[in-house]
C-alpha cells in the first residue's frame, strides 16, 4: 500500500486539492497508471490503490507524480516545478509512506511511518 500527503513549507499547512498519479513500472520498462487522486483538507491522498500482485510478487519500482503547477495555479502563482516525480522501489505487500514537503522553488521526500 502506497499513501502521501504534501506539506506546503512555505505555508506552514498541509497543500490541499494537488492531482496525485500513482504508477508501477512493468518488465518492458513502461509505466502503468494504477489510479490518481488528489489530496484532500489534511493533504493526504487516502484512496491510492494497491500495487498489486500480492506480496509473493517481489519488489516493484513505484512512480508518483505531483501536480504542482495546479496547485499553484490555483493560488495565483506561476510554478517554478511544474511536477514532481518520486519513484521508488517497493514490496507489494508492505505499506510505504511518501511524504512531499514543498515550497515555491524546492522540496523534499522521505519514507515516513
């Protein structure tokens, strides 16, 4: 299980109603789309899917994309980082917590709990 949330450093808050995609890359090397969201008042996305294929499958590499220019956009600003892209390598059955902090022209990931 993948979950996030985003927090606006520059704010001080959680950065509410950013588009969230969520991807695994398969054996060919391309990137299928396991569903999207948006993080919601507390700047969490809890209804990402699953990976999938249970936790035999071993370790998949993972992709979520932020949509950063929305969320600035929609508060009058022009984004500096149009997107931002965390891929990572996981264990289908084990829940991961991915973190973005971001402000106006930076931002940082983690694994968090």
């Amino acid at each position: 299980m993948i979950s996030t949330h985003i927090l606006d450093t520059s704010e001080g808050r959680p950065a509410t109603d950013v588009p969230v995609e969520l991807s695994r890359r398969e054996a060919d090397g391309t990137w299928t789309v396991l569903g999207a969201s948006a993080t919601n008042a507390d700047g969490r996305c809890p209804d990402l899917p699953p990976l999938g294929d249970g936790p035999d499958a071993g370790p998949v590499d993972v992709r979520l994309v932020f949509d950063i220019a929305a969320y600035r956009r929609a508060r009058g600003e022009t984004p500096f980082f149009p997107e931002v892209q965390v891929v990572f390598t996981a264990d289908p059955g084990t829940h991961y917590h991915v973190p973005l902090l971001l402000n106006p022209y930076g931002y940082s990931v983690y694994r968090g709990s």
